[in-house]
C-alpha cells in the first residue's frame, strides 16, 4: 500500500475511533446541555465542564492522598467519582479491588474496608459541597430549603447524564461503572424532588426503558434519547413554571 493511501486509512480509523470514545468532557457537556434543553453560553459550560472533569473525571488530589495512605494501592480512575450524584460513595468493584489489596499486602480486610470507606465518603461530601455552591451561585438559588433541592435537581442531572454517557454504545470499556440501574433511581429521586406530579410519566417512561431493554448500552442510548426529548418540558413546566422564571431571570433561555 503506498504511503499516502496508508495514512489516509489511519486517519480515518483514528476519526472512527474518535467518534466511538464518548470520553471527553465536551462531549459530555453536549449531552448536559441538549438534557436540559438550555442555549449553549459561557456559565454554563464552565459549570458543566467543572462537574464532568473536575466532579468526576478529576482523581487529583485525592488519589494520590489514597495511594500515600494506603502504600500500594491503585486503581482505574473509574472506580472513583462515578457513583452517581449523591449516591453510596462504593461500588462492588471498588470494593472487589480493596479486597484483592488486602490479600497482596496481608492486611485486615475488616479495618482496611472501612479505613477506604471513611476516605471516599469525606471526599465525596467535600465534592458535594463545592458542586452545590457552584450550582447555587450559577442559578441564584439560596442555600437551603426549596431552593437548596432545585439547586440539587440540576447537579444530579449533570452529574448522572456524564454517567449514562458513559455506557453509551460509542463506548468501548465499560469496566468499573456505576450499576446503570442506581444512576436511573438517582434521576427518578431528583425529578421527584423536583416535582412531583409533573415527574410522574418521564418517571415511568425511564423505569420502563430499564425493564424491556436488556443490553446495557442500548439502554443507555435510549435513556439518554429519553431525557434530551422530554427533560427540557419538565424544567419549564416544574413547580408551575417557577424554575423556568428563575432561570430565564438570571439570563438562561431555553432552546
């Protein structure tokens, strides 16, 4: 094969592979956005990129505070910061992964257990605090009450729709995610929160995606369908149209 035609054949592997990688955070923060249904503008994707790289995606510092704790320890960054928002900060294969740490170095496995749960459920609410101020401050709600729950609806969808990117079927490893099953009870918790009444039908409309549809990134695919169609209309209708008022007056405007 001559050497021009060759490196148009890896250019193009190079391009389907690019398109089959759901691993960026700009590609992530177009689904976010299209969810929401919300004009693409600068707040708002410096918020999302914070949510999907440094919420998620961002191991740093903390892993290397866990490696330096824990002498020995690694782990694929996976298996950290993709719970789901505000969910159980493990995950089988977490703790599969300790477990297998405490055989190779002959420790407790008990106390090793519970030293690795207490490291991941302070940084998780450390997490939690600075992405729910962010979110406050990006869309005036107050911290507390009502406003404190809306404030929390919008961080769980970002946070979540990351994590049902990540199954998506441009994905080829899905190793060390979050059970897909839990991310959809997160989004069903929030939309509830939210509103809900007018969560019920987008409510059963995500559970039933999740019982007819077996394989895992077809599901995803679909959920994700799902919520960019319908999740815009729920926003505006929530709470009889008081979140869309609250976002339109801080500058937000809808697609």
């Amino acid at each position: 094969m001559k050497f021009g035609r060759w490196m148009a054949l890896l250019a193009a592997l190079m391009v389907s592979f690019a398109v089959r990688a759901h691993g960026s955070w700009q590609e992530h923060v177009a689904d976010m956005t299209e969810v929401m249904g919300l004009r693409e503008e600068p707040r708002l994707r410096a918020w999302m990129k914070f949510i999907s790289s440094d919420m998620i995606d961002k191991c740093e510092p903390f892993y290397s505070e866990l490696k330096a704790r824990h002498e020995g320890f690694a782990c694929k960054h996976r298996l950290l910061f993709h719970w789901g928002y505000d969910a159980e900060p493990w995950s089988p294969e977490l703790e599969a992964r300790v477990v297998r740490y405490c055989r190779e170095y002959d420790l407790d496995r008990d106390s090793t257990l519970r030293l690795f749960r207490s490291d991941m459920v302070a940084e998780q609410k450390r997490r939690n605090a600075l992405l729910n101020r962010r979110t406050e401050e990006l869309f005036g709600f107050a911290h507390g009450g009502r406003d404190a729950a809306s404030a929390r609806f919008f961080a769980s969808v970002a946070y979540n729709v990351h994590l049902v990117g990540d199954y998506t079927s441009d994905n080829r490893d899905l190793a060390g995610l979050q059970s897909l099953d839990r991310v959809v009870r997160s989004l069903c918790h929030a939309l509830q929160d939210l509103d809900p009444v007018a969560a019920k039908p987008l409510v059963k409309a995500l559970e039933r995606v999740g019982r007819e549809e077996p394989d895992l990134q077809k599901r995803a695919d679909a959920l994700l369908a799902l919520l960019k169609q319908q999740l815009p209309d729920f926003i505006r209708r929530a709470q009889g149209g008081a979140i869309r008022r609250r976002l339109e007056a801080r500058g937000f405007a809808f697609r």
